[in-house]
C-alpha cells in the first residue's frame, strides 16, 4: 500500500529548480534512500515532504491525505513525522534521558507513561546505561544514538534521515548503517534516508532512488541499481564503470573506435549512437595476447598499478587516449607501462540509455 506519494512535486528557487516534477510512491514500511550528488535536490525533496518547505508545483500525499500542494500545506507538526538532520541538535542541558523525553512532554503526556517510553527506546538504542550523561560526555555515535532516539519515541509513522551518518568516522558508519535498518525493522515506520554514499544506501534500503540535477534517474532494488543501470550517470555513480562510447553495429553489438563490444544486456532503443558500460572489476587483465575471437579484447598499457591487500587497482591507457579502470586478483600482478590485454566479457557489458 503506498504511504508516501510525491506526484509531479516541483520547487523552483528563482530560475533554479531545485526539485522539478518528481513522482514517487513509497510503500508503507519500507526504508527508501534518495542517492544522489551534492545538489542533486535531496535535501530539498525531504524538507518538502517533511513541510518545512512549500512545493512550487505538484502535491504530496500521506496516507491518502493531501499535505503539501501549491495552494497550501500542512505544518510539519501535523504530520507525524521526526526529522534528523547532519547536526544532532542535542539540548546540551540536558540528559540523554531528558533529551529523549523532551518530545513526549511537549505532547504532555502522563509521568508514568513517559518514562516507560523512554525507557523502551533507550533499551533499543542501546543506551539505557549512559542516560544519566549528557551530551557533551558522549562520543559522536553516541550521540547520534540520542537523536535517533528523540525522534523515535514520539512513534512516528514517517521517519526522515537527512545524511544522519555523515559527522560520525568510518567504523561507526558502518555500525550505525546497520542499526537504522535494524530499528527500521523493530518498529516498521516508513523511511525516507537521504544519502550521498552508495553503501549506506546499499545497506539499508529496500528502495534506491537515484537522483540528478532535481529529477528521478532511476529507482530500483539495490540489485536493480547496481546490476541493471540505466544510464551512464547511474552506472558511474553506483559501483564505478568504464563507459565505452561508440556506433552500433550489430543486433547486439558496438563499433568503439575499434573495440567491438558484444553486449549481453541493456537497451538499444533503436539508437545507433551507443554508451557501453563495464564494472572495473568485470574488466579481465593478462599480460600475454589472446587468440581467438578479437570481440570484448582492448590493448593498452599499465599506467598505474596500486596493490591495495584484497586486490590491486589498475589505470590503463588505451590508445585511443582514454584511460579505463580495472580491479585485478593480488595474483594478477603486471608492472606500469608494460602492454596488457583487457577482456570485457559479454554478459557484463551492459547498453546505456543517453
Ligand atoms: P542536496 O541535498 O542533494 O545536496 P539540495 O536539495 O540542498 O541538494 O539543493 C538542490 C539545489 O537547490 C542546489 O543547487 C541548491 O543550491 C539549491 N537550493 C537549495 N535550497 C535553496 C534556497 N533556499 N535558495 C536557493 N537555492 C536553494
Ligand atoms: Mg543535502
């Protein structure tokens, strides 16, 4: 049942349009990330939905109900949603166990029934044992884990994540990556994460919408995003590709300046000016030249090599002048500016939409 629905949903700032005609349905339950580059209109997609911003054009709806249209717009206090933002906002005066609190006095509830909430919520979040602390005796993932617990205990059905990770160090990233999908999962509102690392939005979402320049790029399964992109922004932006561009010269294959590329999946739609994607680590690397079937073959030459412990990094230089990127076994070791053959094996090279 869809929860969340954006429909042709527009904000124009002057001449710029920050987000422009975004149509969206999120399920209720799920856990869906907008992915995107700084400025892509993320920020601004989640401010609307959350009301702290008008739409210029097109509506959003929850559970049925108009929110947000051009004509006029619930308050945010309305909705029933929390918001988290890159800055935990903690009140510094207070508590982890008062800080929690806050939102259910404000709401005026019974003793009794406050502190039974809060306690619930600093159990999952683990952190019944610091709620005497404040803030300023917390790491960063600690406190992080408060505002993720102030937002929680009001019970939203909509919970709203502007790049919560993004102030924590790599470890706690990670760890905090996986606690919001398991929150998610315990107390099953519906969520809208804003991210711009792939990782984070790998980890936790069923539903990855990847934007660009205020529209909607692509929307998928992670598997859908990654395995199967659509165009040349999603296939370099999710997992890093080599993109080969050239004419299309057969039912299924690519004329690149030479390299001919059979491709085994993606869309031709009747275009013969073609964009061919390639994972770096789909690229095979030998020293020695093959026979046999020229197709899916390029030459070229070492012109870095990085050994990075569970793999080695390589450029090539093709002699078109391009360079293209290629993830190699440790055992596959060839030394800079020696020649190398580069085999692009059919089924992963994918036809891009331009
Ligand atoms: P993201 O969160 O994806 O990095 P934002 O949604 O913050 O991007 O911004 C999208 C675009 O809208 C950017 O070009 C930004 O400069 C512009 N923008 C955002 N807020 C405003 C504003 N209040 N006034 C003018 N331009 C804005
Ligand atoms: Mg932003």
């Amino acid at each position: 049942m869809t929860f969340v629905e954006l429909n042709k949903l527009t904000k124009r700032y002057g001449a710029m349009t920050a987000v422009n005609g975004v149509d969206l349905a999120i399920e209720k339950g799920t856990l869906v990330c907008l992915l995107g580059p700084s400025g892509c209109g993320k920020t601004t997609t989640l401010r609307l939905v959350a009301g702290f911003i008008k739409p210029s054009d097109g509506q959003i709806r929850v559970g049925g109900r108009v929110m947000s249209s051009a004509s006029g717009s619930e308050p945010p206090e309305a909705r029933n949603m929390s918001m988290i933002f890159q800055s935990y906002a903690l009140w510094p005066h207070m508590t982890v166990a008062e800080n929690v609190a806050y939102g259910l006095k404000l709401r005026k509830l019974g003793k009794a029934e406050i502190e039974t909430r809060t306690n619930r919520i600093l159990q999952a979040t683990k952190l019944a044992n610091l709620a005497a602390r404040y803030p300023s005796e917390l790491s960063g993932g600690q406190q992080q884990r408060v505002s993720l617990a102030r937002a929680l205990v009001v019970e939203p059905e909509t919970l709203l994540l502007d790049e919560p990770l993004s102030n924590l160090d790599a470890n706690l990233r990670e760890e905090m990556r996986f606690e919001i999908r398991r929150l998610h999962d315990e107390f099953r509102y519906t969520t809208v994460y804003v991210t711009h690392d792939q990782t984070e939005a790998m980890t936790a979402a069923n539903l990855i919408v990847v934007m660009k320049q205020g529209n909607i790029e692509q929307a998928g399964s992670p598997e859908d995003i990654y395995e199967r992109p659509r165009s040349e922004f999603v296939a370099q932006f999710i997992g890093g590709s080599n993109i080969f561009r050239g004419k299309r010269v057969g039912d299924r294959s690519v004329d690149c300046g030479g390299l001919i590329l059979d491709c085994g999946s993606g869309e031709f739609e009747g275009n013969d000016e073609v964009a061919v994607s390639v994972r770096h680590h789909d690229m095979h690397l030998t020293a020695e030249k093959p026979a046999g079937d020229p197709n899916n073959w390029a030459t070229g030459k070492v012109a870095r090599q990085v050994y990075l412990g569970s793999h080695r990094d390589y450029l090539i230089s093709l002699p078109s002048g391009e360079t293209v990127r290629a993830i190699a076994p440790v055992s596959v070791a060839i030394p800079e500016n020696q020649q190398v053959w580069l085999h692009c094996p059919p089924d992963r090279c994918r036809a891009l939409v331009h």
